[in-house]
C-alpha cells in the first residue's frame, strides 16, 4: 500500500475508463473528468485517504482504496476499484482488510462503513468475510444500496 502519484495518472486513467471496473460504480468516467480526478487523488481523500494496493513483488499498481466521509454524513467509508486481472485471487480482500484494520486500529476510528449496490455480489462478499454487518438498505443513485458497517 502506498499514496497515489503522478506516476499512477495511465493506470488510475485505464482502470476508471473500464466499463466492468467500473459497473458498479456510475460507469467509466468521462475523459475531460480523468485530470480532475487524477489531480484529487494526488492531492488526497477529504477525510482519512487515499491507497494504491500493490504487488509487494514488482510493485504492479492493482487498484485502489478510498477512506472518506460516507454520503449521509454518518462517519467514513471504505470503497475500492480494482483492475479486472486481479479479481477473484483474493487479493481486494486483502488489501481492503488490511486498510480497515489500519483505520480501525491505527487512526482510531471506531466504526467503519461501505456502501455498494445490493446487486454486486462480489463486494457484498468482501465485506462480509472482513467482518462488515449489514446496517440497512436504501435507494441511492435509483438502484438499491446496502451500508454495511464494521467496529
């Protein structure tokens, strides 16, 4: 794990203009909103922050984990992307656990929350096997949403 730089700005560009990465997120992100983007990540989270899992072997960037203010204002959130050729090894539950515990433990948040899309089942097992319960379901973004939460 290590903060985004500007070496990051052709892999965050690829990942966000793939439409499966993406799917479950709002769709790939128009072109002209890339830089912007880019340059927020850069920048940092408005919250806790901003992490590129890596492969410890090579330091192969394979995605990344955003910790800021959940959407209802109700305390932080954990969200991630990562690229398509790592899905299914484990390795997004990996490092989105070790985030968590590193929030949870170490920055002294005492309650962490994720939202995704009822729909998504990936990320509803993800968060169900790093501990996260289900808090409720809800509208948002017209599609149904559940928060989950994690102590």
């Amino acid at each position: 794990m290590r903060p985004v730089g500007r070496a990051d700005r052709a892999f965050l560009s690829e990942m966000w203009r793939d439409p499966q990465v993406r799917r479950y997120l709002g769709g790939p992100v128009a072109v002209d909103q890339l830089e912007a983007r880019f340059a927020s990540y850069v920048k940092g989270a408005v919250g806790v922050g901003i992490w590129v899992a890596t492969l410890s072997v090579d330091g192969a960037p394979l995605g990344v984990i955003v910790v800021h203010p959940h959407h209802d204002g109700m305390g932080h959130e954990v969200s991630f992307e990562f690229v398509r050729r790592v899905w299914g090894q484990g390795l997004a539950r990996e490092a989105v656990g070790a985030v968590v515990d590193h929030i949870l433990n170490d920055e002294g948040l005492a309650q962490i929350l994720a939202e995704t899309q009822a729909v998504n089942e990936a990320s509803c097992r993800l968060f169900e096997a790093l501990g996260f319960a289900q808090q409720r379901r809800l509208v948002r973004f017209d599609v149904e949403q559940i928060v989950y939460s994690k102590s």
